[in-house]
C-alpha cells in the first residue's frame, strides 16, 4: 500500500505536520520508534500572543502575566503573558487531528530510505518495509535521513532544572523569569571568565516551582554538572534550598544547524530541517505557524500527476525555506555568533537593550515573525542605542561571522 506521505517520528514537528497532511485530504501515515501516544518529556514554553494569535491558548497548561528579566538589579518587565503548554493537551490534540483523518501508525525505528521517481520506499529496523509518495523526516535534532552541510561547530543550549519544592520560593508568587542572569553568586574572576549562565524560573502553583540553570548557547555546550553546580548555587546565595525534586530536566539541543539541503528527495520538518530559532531557541510556535504552508505544498504537489516525487520534495523544501526565511536564519546565526562571544557583563547590556526596543520589535525578533526588512529595522536600532562595549563587539567581525553575514545575500 502506497501512502501520499509518510512523516518519521510523534513529536511536536512530526504531529504538527501531520495533522495539517490530514486535513488537506490526504492519505498520510506515520512510523514512531514508540507508541505516538506516549507522553513527551520535554516542558514545552511560548509567548501567550503566540498561542493566541493561532487560536490555541486553550492548550497552555500555565500562564503568566507577570513576566519578567533581570539584567541588572532592577527587574525588567516585559508586559507579555508567556505560558506554558500542558504537553499531554498539545499533544493529543494533534493526535485528534491526525485519527479524524484517519492516519495510520507504525511503530518501528526507520533505518534506510530508497528513492524512486515516483515512490520512496523505507526500511525498519525489524524488516518492516514502508511506501510513500513523499517522506517527511521530522525524527528530531539529529535526523535519520534529512541531510545538511558540516558549516563548523554547532552551539547547543543547555540547562538543569528542577521541578519541585523549596525551602522558600525561588521566584515570586505569580511570577514568570524569562532570564535572571544576575550573578552575584558566582566570584568575580568565575563570572567574567566563564559561561555566562541565567535562571528561567516559575510558579507552577501549589507550591510547586520550576527553576532552571540555562546557558543561551554555546558550542561546546556547557555540561551539565556546571549547570547543576551553578543551579544550586545560585539558590543557596538566595538561601534556599530544594527540598523535593519531582522532575529533574536535563535540556541539550542545538541552535544554529544549517539549513538542510533544500534539494534532497526526503523533506524535513521540526528540528530534523533546523527549524530552532537560533538566537532563542524556541521551535514549538514556527512549527504551527509554517506547517500550514508546508502541507498546502505538500498537497498541491501531489495533486499534480505529471510531478515526480522530487519535484514534489523540491516544491516542499521551497514553501517551508522560501528565500526570506533562509536570509533571516542567517541574521539570526550572525547574531548568536556574536553573543556567544560577549562577556558576561556586555551580554547583560545586549539584552537590557534588547529588552527596551518596542515590543513589537523584540517580541516580533524571538519568534520570527517580522518580515526581512522589519528585522534588519530593529537590528539596527538596537545597535544605535546599545553602550559603546556592545557596538565594538557588534562591529568587530571575528571568525566565522563575515560569512555568515554572506550568507544573508546568498543563504
Ligand atoms: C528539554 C527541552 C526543552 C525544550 N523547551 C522548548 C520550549 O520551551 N519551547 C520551544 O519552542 N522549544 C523547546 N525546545 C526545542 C524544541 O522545540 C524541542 O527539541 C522539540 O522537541 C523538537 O521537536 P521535534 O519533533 O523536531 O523532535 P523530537 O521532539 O526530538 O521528536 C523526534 C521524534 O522522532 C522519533 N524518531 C527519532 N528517530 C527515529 C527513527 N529512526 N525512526 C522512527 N522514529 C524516530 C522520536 O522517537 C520522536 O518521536 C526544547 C528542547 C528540549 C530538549
């Protein structure tokens, strides 16, 4: 049995692709390494405009109003709800989607993909073998088949945190920290010198918090056991404690893949196709926002008889990487290059400027919905009114960040 579209893996890239394949009519099934239904781990964050904006904020499990940073001692208040999702909500109601339209499951781990002109055929690790006129890859950071070019090293963020109970609460009742990256607990030579790090913390209610030791991105990325270390720290200057872990969560991924190669024959979606913001780190809303595109693409071109499967996958690729998208990546590569590159204390200043742009300009830079010109806008603006430390460092090209700005004449 030949399916319109087989998509690898139940994550949130694979279940969002999915559920807009179904609803476009199409014949879609899906191969999951384990049962689609099995709950995610990860603790899933966005902006509430977001989710509003897409007519979902019934799905965040949290939301808070009072959100805020600190970049110095005051705290900075960003004015914008930011939420969490209840990760099972989310989930099941993609999976609604995707049973309303009757998609089938397969549960095995893909292994080896064959191409033909008309029908790619893969194999599992247990024999099984899958047809499809198109396969979406949506099989996470490290995909099995979605193929991209080495452009040097790769920054991962990283962070420990905890869920649980403490001594006394580590953010206020109500309260939303978008970063803390005060560092008053750490000595001066380990602040300067080290891996500047921030808390993103929150009241879950009930006297449960999540506190989270979080490094933006660095490449290597910070280990774990210095984020940990940092974590508790940081608590104890506070004088607090953890009195009761009911979740530990150990975050590594990557935040500035290359694009994948736009003409490969499997198409990627989610972290598979390098769909992380790389100056933020978010994914979860690009993924409800650009999977609607993708899937009318998707549909279109498999109306078309007289279309092979890789003009089929070409056409893809193009509706979820059109040219503006691929510049903007570049941007935003460029623009974590050089924040890795800051001291702690110049990236305390970036981000108190940052912060003081007008809303829609920040808030519209985090999750990539300004277009091209708007971005390069607020970019500049930012650095008109950044402290002088910040401008050397946003003007001095070192290393590889020429070319990366290269790349946003040619992504
Ligand atoms: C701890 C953590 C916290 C994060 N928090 C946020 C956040 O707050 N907000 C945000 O926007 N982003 C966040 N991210 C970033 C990003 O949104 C997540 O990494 C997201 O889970 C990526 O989604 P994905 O579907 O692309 O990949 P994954 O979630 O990794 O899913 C991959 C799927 O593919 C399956 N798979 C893999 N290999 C195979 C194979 N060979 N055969 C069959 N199936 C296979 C896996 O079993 C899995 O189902 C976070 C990431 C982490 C790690």
């Amino acid at each position: 049995m030949i399916a319109d579209v087989l998509v690898i893996g139940a994550g949130p890239a694979a279940l969002a692709i999915a559920s807009e394949l179904v609803s476009r009519g199409l014949e879609v099934h899906g191969l999951s390494a384990q049962d689609p239904a099995e709950p995610w781990r990860n603790t899933y964050g966005i902006w509430g405009r977001e989710v509003d904006r897409l007519g979902l904020g019934g799905l965040l499990g949290h939301r808070w109003s009072d959100s805020l940073s600190y970049f110095n001692d005051q705290p900075l208040r960003h004015g914008l709800d930011y939420g969490l999702f209840d990760r099972t909500k989310l989930q099941n109601h993609w999976l609604a989607i995707c049973a309303a339209g009757a998609m089938v499951w397969h549960q095995g781990q893909a292994i080896a993909l064959d191409h033909g002109r008309q029908v790619s055929t893969l194999a599992t690790a247990c024999g099984q073998q899958l047809q499809a006129r198109l396969v979406v890859d949506a099989s996470g950071h490290q995909p099995v088949f979605v193929q991209r070019p080495d452009q040097g090293p790769v920054a991962g963020q990283a962070a420990y945190g905890v869920v649980g109970r403490f001594s006394a609460p580590p953010v206020e009742s109500g309260q939303f920290v978008l970063m803390d990256y005060r560092s008053d607990h750490l000595g001066e030579g380990e602040d300067q010198a080290g891996a500047p790090t921030f808390l993103y913390a929150m009241d879950l209610g009930d006297g449960l918090f999540f506190a989270e030791e979080t490094s933006l991105a660095l490449a290597p990325p910070v280990p774990f056991e210095v984020l940990k270390d940092r974590l508790h720290r940081r608590l104890a200057h506070g004088g607090i404690r953890v009195e009761q872990v009911e979740h530990e969560e150990f975050c590594l991924f990557p935040m500035n893949l290359p694009l994948p190669d736009l003409s490969q024959q499997v198409v990627g979606f989610g972290g598979a196709a390098s769909m992380v913001h790389p100056a933020s780190g978010y994914m979860v809303g690009s993924l409800l926002r650009r999977a609607p595109a993708l899937a009318a693409a998707i549909a279109q071109g498999l109306a078309d008889p007289a279309l092979t499967s890789p003009a089929v996958a070409a056409m893809a690729w193009q509706a979820l990487w059109p040219l503006e998208l691929r510049r903007k990546h570049a941007l935003y590569c460029f623009g974590l290059e050089k924040l890795m590159r800051y001291p702690s204390a110049q990236l305390r200043q970036f981000f108190a400027t940052f912060f003081a742009l007008p809303q829609e300009q920040w808030y519209g830079f985090l999750t990539n919905t300004l277009n091209l010109p708007e971005l390069v806008v607020a970019m500049l603006r930012l650095f008109a009114t950044a402290p002088w430390g910040v401008r050397w460092g946003l003007m001095q090209q070192q290393g590889r960040e020429l070319a990366l700005l290269g790349k946003l004449l040619n992504p």
